[in-house]
C-alpha cells in the first residue's frame, strides 16, 4: 500500500523513517478515516439544509438520495446535531388573547374555596343567563340538589 502523493514509498518504509509502527499507523489511520468521509457528506447535508430550512433527518435523508448517497438516518441526525442544523418546530398554537382589552374583568370567586363534593361551584359562582340553567345543580329549601 502506498501513501498518497508519495510515489514509490510504502507504509512500511514510512513508518521505518518516521520511527512508528505499523500498528499504531493504521490505529491513527482508522480513528480519523471516519471523520475525512463525514466532511463531503456534512457539506451536502449544510446545502440541503440551507436550501430547505423545514427539512428533518428524513426529508434530508430522501435528498440525499437523490444525489446517489445513501446514509443510515442515525448517522444524519447525528451529523445535523453537531452542526446546530436541526429544524426549528413551528408552534402550533398562536396565543390570540387581548389581555390589555377595556371590557370589565371580573373576579375569580372560588380561587380560595375547598369543593365538598360534585357539582357544589354552582351555589358559590352566580350563573350567568348566557348558559342554560338545568345544566348547573342547585340546592332548594331541603338541601337537595336539584337541576333548576
């Protein structure tokens, strides 16, 4: 095997000049192999990612394959991970209450109130006309819940 852009000089005679051995080259070689093949697939996975700013692991991954790559989405995260280039999540509520309104704010009457049992709100909050009345319990003379 030769080195590259060295002719004619095989590992053996560079390892021999520069007083390594031949294990501790190839250690070296394999740790940082992995690392020199992540940088072109890093470089089309920044493209795909600044063409299509939306795009997850799985919309790069069917990019990628596009272009004739075809990597494990495991490794993709990863690499999009270590680039800060995952997708930002769109919220899906929108906050649309005017808190700053000029109608009237009434008060909240069973903020400190302890319920006893079921249904027992509606003989503290007063029932407005806007709701049907059956829907809401009701004590009469007995004590007896009642629907009104």
């Amino acid at each position: 095997m030769q080195l590259e852009g060295k002719v004619g000089l095989s590992i053996l005679e560079a390892c021999d000049a520069a007083r390594v051995s031949r294990a501790g080259f190839y250690r070296n070689f394999h740790e940082h192999l992995p690392r020199q093949a992540d940088t072109e697939l890093r470089q089309h996975i920044q493209q795909i990612c600044l063409d299509h700013r939306c795009y997850g692991s799985r919309r790069v991954i069917i990019e990628l394959e596009k272009l004739g790559l075809r990597v494990n989405r495991k490794r993709v995260m990863r690499l999009m991970r270590a680039d800060n280039l995952l997708c930002l999540r769109k919220r899906r509520f929108v906050c649309t209450t005017d808190s700053r309104h000029t109608y009237a704010v009434y008060p909240n009457l069973t903020r400190d109130w302890k319920p006893t049992h079921l249904h027992s709100v509606a003989g503290i909050v007063p029932l407005s006309g806007s709701y049907p009345r059956r829907l809401f319990p009701a004590r009469d003379r007995l004590g007896t819940w009642k629907y009104a």
